[in-house]
C-alpha cells in the first residue's frame, strides 16, 4: 500500500498550530465587536479539552504564549456545558 505525505497529514488531522489558526479569526471578530473572550463549546475545544490531550495542551501554550488567557470550563446540570473559554 503506497501513501503519499500529504494523504498522512489529511489523515493525521490538524496540528496544535492549526487549531489556533482556525479560532483566529473568531477571535478578531469578537474583539471588533468590543468583547473580552470568546467561549467554543464544540469540537476540538470542547472534547480534546476535556480529556486534556497533548495536542490540546500544546494548542492552550501557543494561545497563552500570544498573551491569551485559556480555561477549559464543565457545568453538569440537566445537560453538560463544556469548552474552551479565550480572553484576552
């Protein structure tokens, strides 16, 4: 079976970088807008960042080496309300 490097980085997913690079321009909307933070409470913010992965560890150090403030929230009532909350 042959693959090529590029059908392994498809398959391998997204690195910490580009996460981050994925919520930028979330993050320059919201401060446009005048907010302080911006919460995502779906994909890999949430899941990765409840099972503290290294990927999403190494994603939070490259967003607080900007200057960011990053914190994982859960809140278990009826439904459980989890991500990851970008402030700055």
């Amino acid at each position: 079976m042959k693959i090529t490097a590029e059908e392994a980085r498809k398959l391998a997913g997204p690195t910490p970088a580009e996460h981050v690079e994925a919520v930028g321009p979330m993050i320059r909307a919201a401060a446009e807008k005048g907010q302080r933070s911006i919460c995502i409470g779906t994909g890999f913010w949430a899941h990765e960042g409840y099972s503290g992965t290294a990927t999403y560890k190494e994603a939070v150090k490259l967003l607080e080496a900007d200057g960011f403030t990053v914190k994982f929230y859960y809140t278990e009532r009826q439904f459980v309300d989890m991500g990851t909350e970008i402030s700055w």
